[in-house]
C-alpha cells in the first residue's frame, strides 16, 4: 500500500501543498509574462510540463553518475536541449502556438521549477518517481497558470479563450499589463495562504479537542 | 585529480549527446520550419488583397541586383497581385522596422501607382500582449489600411493622431499603444517612399 499511497502524494502534492506557483514562489518571471490569455497560459504550461517530465527522468536516470560540483551545469545543458527541441517542434509543427509564446519558450530554460524538481526531487529518486513528481508540479503550474490567465483575459479583454464573453463590457487594460499580473497573483497567493492557514488552525484544534477529551475521560 | 577528470568527461558526454540531438532535431525541422515560414509569408502577401489569387515578384533580377550591391532601399521586395481571373489588384510590398520592443514585419497593399494604401498585414512583431498586438491581422487597426469609413483609401505619407480621423493621411493610433501605431505608420510611410523612389526611376514599372 506505502508505494501506491505515495505515488499518489507524489502527484498530488504538486496540485496544492506544494504547488510551484502559489506555495514554493518558482517560476513567477514566466507565470506573470504569459498569463494574459488562457491560450497562451494553456501553451506555457503544457510546453514547460513537457520539459520538466522529459529532464526530470534524464536527470534522475544519470544522477548517480554526475559529480556533483558539475551537477548544476549538467541540469541546465540537459534542460536547455529539450526546450530547444520543444521551441523547435513547435515552430515545424504548430506555427500559430509558437508565434503566440514567440519569445516564452526560451525562457523555460531559466524556469526555476525545473532547476528547482531536477536539485530536490529527481537528483534524489527514481526516474518513475521523478516524472510522477514533474507531472504533478506541471499540472500545479498550468493549473495555477490558467487560472490566472482566465482572470486577466475577463478584465482585461472581455474574453475567454479568444471568445468575447462580457459583451460591452469596457476592458481593463490593466489587467493585460504587467500590474495587473502582480495584482491578481498577489490576490491568489493572499487567498491560498488564508486557506492553508484556516486548515492549519483547524487541525490543532482537532488535536487539541481529542486530547482535551482524552484527560478529561 | 580524478574528481577533476571525472567532472570533465562528465561534462563532455552530457556535451556530446546535447550537441547531437539537438543537431538531428534541426536537420528533421528546419525544412518544415522554412517551408511554414514560407508559407506564412505567401498567405500574407495574397491576403493583404481581398480576392488576391496570385503573386508575381515586381522586380524579377531583385536576388542578382542585390547580390551585385545595390542598396535594398532602392529595390523594395514588391510583388504584383492579381485575382483569379488574372486582373491586377495593385502591389504588395514588404516593409520593416522597429516598434515597441522588436522589430515588426509587415506586408503593405498599395494600388498600382503606389500611391494609395489598400492593405496592412503584420507578419512578425513582438508588441506588448493585448496593447501593441492589436496591429495584428482580426483587429480594428489594421482595418483602416483596407479602407476608410464612408470610401476612400489612406494616403502616404500618414501621420498618426488620436481621435477621429478628418482626412485621409491621418491614421488613428491605438489606444494606450501610441507608439506601436506610430512605428507602423512610420514602416508604411517608408515603404512606400521606397517604392515610389524604384516606381519614378522605372516607369515601365517591370524593372526586367
């Protein structure tokens, strides 16, 4: 049972309690660039995940063979080559995707998650574990990605996935801009911390009730 | 010692395998990439014109001209448009610049005598998303360089102002995106000064 339930925490915690985004404060460079439209979030983060998988399981296939005063330097060769695949895949095959993320793409390479999963997590574990681990912190990312981006394109444009759904609604172009990136990412992580601290709170009370009852029977 | 030669072979495989893939990758890609960017590029040309079918280059010895040394801004890439019933719609000319935050590409219509716009299509720009990108194709922008409400075409050279437009060398910028607009307005104006100059020094217009 211990590996099943733990492969499922492996997936899992990237959702929430772990989210790359909203609770380790990675990869905001990226998140506040993009996020103006739910397309364009939807391709940053498919892309990044796509990569985070990739050099998760390389990196964890080759961590017992990498001295680790080189490992950095190995983690961002290994992680620029797959984005420059991506980057390039992507202009062959899916044209209009790549002239909306145009210059994003790049950028994955200085992405801090993926440094960030290759040095905590795949230089530690198995490479089954690593991609189940990258699966879960890309699908946090995108997630956290869309949301975001949804907001931005309602207010800022009008819009969801390019489709007008506010008609006569006078945009906030703030909201496009970088300022509003910072205000609505800022509103996200105020509200993911209120709720992992009414969690928190509620949990020790729980603790507290049963051992209250337990001195008191 | 043998840290040290262990961190360089090391280094030199993950090198190696880089290298390598990265060079399959691009010889599987790059005549795909080429041929969309080709692709992209011909639908442009063709679009800028309502009906456009058919794209004929304006100067045909442009490529040997310009390997010869002459100077590009004397020979704009223009190609000559026709319908699908062969009649001429006017010239589509490729123009450049800088806007914002990167270079714009764009294709410019113009009527025959290059002295009317008829068409705006941006290829290639790296504008501010949702500001400067309403230069792009879909949006009320460009639509101005089709045509003007009420008829008419605008006419270069083009100043940009803001608020409503009273006559036809004035284009209306976008809003809070003043200076994408101005850099468009300033491609075109250059544009068409660089053909106009190549149209006045070849009358017949085929340069052949």
């Amino acid at each position: 049972m211990s590996k099943d339930a733990s492969a499922v925490r492996d997936l899992v915690k990237g959702l929430w309690d772990e989210n790359p985004i909203l609770r380790q404060l990675l990869g905001l460079c990226p998140t506040l660039a993009v996020s103006t439209s739910v397309n364009n979030s939807l391709g940053m983060g498919v892309a990044a995940t796509f990569v985070l998988i990739c050099s998760s399981v390389l990196i964890s296939l080759i961590r017992g063979a990498v001295p680790k005063q080189v490992r950095i330097a190995t983690y961002i060769v290994v992680i620029a080559t797959f984005v420059t695949l991506v980057d390039l895949s992507m202009k062959a095959w899916f044209p209009a995707l790549s002239a909306s993320l145009g210059a994003f793409i790049p950028l994955i390479v200085v992405n801090c998650i993926i440094l960030g999963r290759a040095e905590a997590f795949a230089s530690k574990n198995g490479p089954g574990r690593s991609a189940i681990d990258a699966l879960g912190m890309g699908a946090g990312f995108t997630a956290t990605l869309v949301v975001l981006g949804a907001v931005r394109e309602l207010l800022g444009a009008g819009q969801l996935m390019g489709r007008t759904v506010l008609p006569g609604f006078e945009p906030w172009i703030v909201m496009i801009l970088p300022a509003g990136a910072f205000l609505v990412l800022g509103l996200m992580l105020g509200t993911a911390n209120a709720v992992n601290q009414r969690r928190q709170e509620s949990a020790r009370r729980a603790l507290r009730d049963a051992w209250l009852q337990k001195a008191g029977s | 010692m043998k840290t040290t030669l262990h961190m360089v072979v090391t280094l030199f495989i993950v090198g190696l395998f880089s290298g390598g893939a990265l060079s399959l990758v691009n010889q599987a890609t790059a005549p795909r990439i080429a041929e969309q960017e080709r692709l992209a590029k011909e639908a442009a040309v063709l679009q800028v014109f309502v009906g456009g079918a058919k794209a004929e280059p304006l100067i045909a010895d442009r490529d040997a001209r310009l390997a010869a040394g002459a100077d590009p801004a004397t020979l704009p890439e223009t190609y000559r448009i026709y319908d699908a019933e062969g009649r001429e719609l006017g010239l589509a000319v490729m123009g450049q610049g800088i806007g914002f935050t990167d270079v714009i590409k764009l294709v410019l219509g113009v009527s025959p005598d290059a002295g009317e716009v008829r068409g705006l299509h941006v290829i290639k720009d790296s504008e501010t998303p949702g500001l400067g990108t309403k230069i792009r194709p879909g949006s009320e922008f460009p639509k101005q360089f089709a045509g003007l409400e009420g008829g008419g075409h605008l006419q270069p050279p083009l100043k940009v102002i803001k608020g409503r437009r009273s006559g036809p060398n004035e284009v209306e910028a976008i809003t809070a995106a003043t200076i994408s607009s101005q850099a468009v307005a300033t491609i075109v104006n250059e544009t068409v000064a660089s053909l106009r100059g190549y149209l006045a020094a070849n009358p017949a217009g085929g340069g052949i």
